[in-house]
C-alpha cells in the first residue's frame, strides 16, 4: 500500500451499503482514504444536486488511513462537499464510485447517481472511475468486482499522467463468478432506452399509486462494441465517458431550420 | 391553434410556477395540450428517476383542449408517467419543458431537471424543446422566451419529418428585454465546471450545516461558437443534446493502457 497517495471513494447505495465497504477495502490498498456517501439509498439520482436545503456531514468512522462520513445529500453532493469543503488543497489521486448494486450500462448511465459521482469528481481533474456489478441482489457477491477492480485501478494510476483529463470510467462487472469472467473490453455506450410498466396499485387511503419498472430496450443488441454485449459475454465492459452532450450531427442538420 | 397536434408540456420548478404557465399557454398556440408537472419544485434534479418509493398522479385541471397533472416524482418521472402510461397509443407531436427559471446553458444541461424531462421525452421518438431563461426571480420577464419559444417551436413542427431523432433542443434565453435579443444562434455546449464556495453556517440546535452555492467556471470564454458566448451577447443559444457518453478520443487513449 502506498500511503502517498489519496483515494476519495463515494456511491449512491448509501454509507451502509455493502458496496461501499467493498470500495473502501479496495481503495485501501492502493493508499489513505477518504470516503463520503449518502446517508441513505440514493439509486437513480443521476447527477441530481441539492440546491433548495441545507446538508449535513457526519463522520461515522475515523483513523489515520481512513475517513468515512455519511451525507445528506445526493452522490453529486457528495463528490462536491469533498472536493470543494474537505479536500481543498489536497492532491486526490483517483476517484472510485461504488460499488454499485446494478448495471450503469448503455443508457443507465445517464440515471446513476454512482455515475454522477464519478462525473462529478472527473471534474476536478482527478481520475474517476465508477464500479458496478450487473445484480441488484443487497448481498451481491463482489468478488469479481474487486478482483477487476484492482486491476483497473492499478493500470489508471500506472498511466495517470499519460492520459488526458477529464478521465472518466464507467466500469461494469457481469454477473458470474471471478473466474468465469472473460476479461475487460473497453465498449462504447449501448444505443437504447428505458420502456417502462408502471405497476399500478391502491394505498390503503384508496389512492391509486404508481411505481416505476420497466425493461431496457437495446437498439443494437449485436453491435460487439458495446458496453451491453460485453456483459452479456461475461467481459467486464469499460467505457470512458465525457460531459460534452452537444449532438453535432443535428446542428448541421438545424442548419437552415432555425 | 391546430387542433390536430397534440403538445405535452412538462418543467422542473412544479406546477404552480410561472414559466410552467407560460410553457402551457404557448403550447396552447400550437395543439391540444396534456401537461404534467412534480407537484414540488425539483430544480438541479437532472435526469433523476423514482425507483424506491410510490408516485401519486392527480389531475388539478381539465378541459376539451388542456389537461394539467401534478406528479409526486421527479421532471424524468413526469416524462415517463406520460409517454409509458397516460398517452400510451396517441400520436405526441412536441415535449415542451419549462419555461425554467434559470439559465440551461453549459454543463448545467447535466444537472438540470428541465432539461432531463425534455431529453427522457425525446427517447420516445418525439421532438422535445427545454425551454429556459437567464433569470432565476420566479416572476422573472417570459415575454423575450415566449416570443423566440414560438419561432423555435413553430420551426420545428414545419420541419418535424426532416429532422433525425432523437431530436433534443436545449434552448436558453438571455436576460433582457424581448426587442433587446439579437436574435438565434445555433451553438455548442460550452466547456467548463462549477467550483462550489459551501455556505456554512450552524442550525438552532447547533448542527453545522452546508448550503451549496458555486459559480461557473467557462473554460473557454472566447469561443464564439458556444451557448455562453451566445446568451452573454443576447442572442437565443440553441443547441441540440444527444445521450452517448462514450468518451470515443479516451477509448482510442485507453488503447494498450487497459
């Protein structure tokens, strides 16, 4: 372990999750650590700020290596607090999110609050990369996910100064165990979206309710480049991801239009 | 008023704000309308969705022409309770979202729930316009945004089956007088960050707490081609938001590192 070397590790399940612990643990072999997460569940936030209320950080557990405080904001919040508040004049060597329970591939990205994390730290010009596991299951095994992990991470900060900024990886681990994973294969982003069913219900008032569950439709489920084929093929896909959303195909085809 | 065309109207500051008004009532120009808003401002909630809890729909107003739904979930949630539930089967003709108050320009796109629930609408194959002003006061001027609104929209229902979808428009107007803009201009997403500065301070009961407040930091101030650079010389900023995130430069980086 090098402890010259500062690690902030955030998520979106919450500072209880099981995930988190894994992050943790693993961030810690590669130096000191410094974690902030949610204080409680915060799936889907994508890359949600909390503007209108104030925040409350709390340390839950302290050493000299290692820092956990739980916060009351969204990841975005999180990763903000740390950087602006916490760490100012600090060198941070790397991000982890996560470990997420659940796919942030294809589309899923952009409804992840572990992705927002990552984003958000990828900002500040710091290396980010966010862990998730293809299985919702609380007690998921991580097993792989560390294992995958840690050499992702090792190749990162082996290369951190020959890679541009802002670095950000969306890693996701299928659901199989360690030794039946295929390898990591950089993807791209899936084409598709969400079509959702939602399950409709009445409270015990008499109030109908909704909740929200559908199923990702993949728009290319044979293109082999792609994040989802990747995990369907027990690889653990990589895809770095960038913050510029401007469509530049369509401003050429708006030309004239407006 | 064509009444053929059928509009849904969606924001992020809930639906008793102005500009949701302002959105309906111009929306109202165009088609029959179907609206559905948070029943709470969910400003900065992005493209958060509600996976963990129960959504409440409830109609707070009906005629031949109009229906305004308030909805217990976030901007996202608005745009997939219409589309997977209320207009399953109904030809949408536009998503219109907004009139936010508050600029959308620059990587506020990211972060913003006006601009969530447009691009969630736009996966259903429908054009979809975020809407926005330069001006949070929440009796902000709309006139100057509802004028351009118009020429945006009515150009691009003329031009609806050229158009390639998913067709996003992130629209953001400068604060000023309607006969002060300059005009459209089609641009790009500036590049830059927000740098948070925490507001501190201590509750009644002793908690310390943190108030996010922050200022954006534009990385590129003199390229002409961006939306900053667009609303700071009073034109209309237009620019169109596609959802791959695949960083494709960094995937070609990665080569050999991963």
């Amino acid at each position: 372990m090098s402890n010259d070397r500062l690690i902030f590790v955030t998520n979106d399940d919450g500072y209880q999750s099981k995930g988190f612990r894994a992050a943790v643990n693993l961030a810690r072999e590669f130096g000191r650590v410094i974690a902030i997460a949610p204080e409680r569940v915060q799936s889907g936030m994508s890359q949600a700020i909390t503007i209108t209320s104030p925040l409350f950080l709390r340390c839950v557990e302290r050493s000299e290596e290692l820092e956990i405080y739980a916060f009351s904001g969204t990841p975005v919040d999180c990763s903000k607090v740390a950087f602006d508040h916490l760490l100012v004049g600090r060198k941070v060597d790397l991000v982890i999110s996560g470990i997420n329970h659940g796919s942030n591939a294809a589309i899923n990205v952009m409804y992840s609050g572990t992705m927002g994390a990552a984003i958000e730290g990828s900002l500040y010009n710091v290396p980010a990369i966010g862990l998730s596991i293809d299985d919702h299951d609380a007690d998921a095994d991580f097993e792989g996910a560390v294992e995958y992990g840690r050499k992702i991470i090792a190749a990162v900060l082996a290369s951190t100064d020959m890679l541009p900024r802002p670095l950000c990886l969306n890693v996701n681990v299928p659901r199989c165990r360690a030794e039946e994973i295929a390898g990591i294969r950089l993807s791209r982003q899936t084409r598709g979206f969400w079509r959702e069913e939602f399950y409709e219900r009445t409270d015990p008032h008499g109030r109908g309710y909704f909740w929200l569950t559908g199923a990702f439709q993949n728009a290319e489920p044979e293109a082999e480049d792609t994040d989802e084929w990747a995990l369907r093929h027990r690889f653990v896909s990589v895809v770095p991801v960038q913050t510029d959303m401007t469509d530049y195909k369509m401003l050429k085809a708006l030309d004239g239009v407006l």
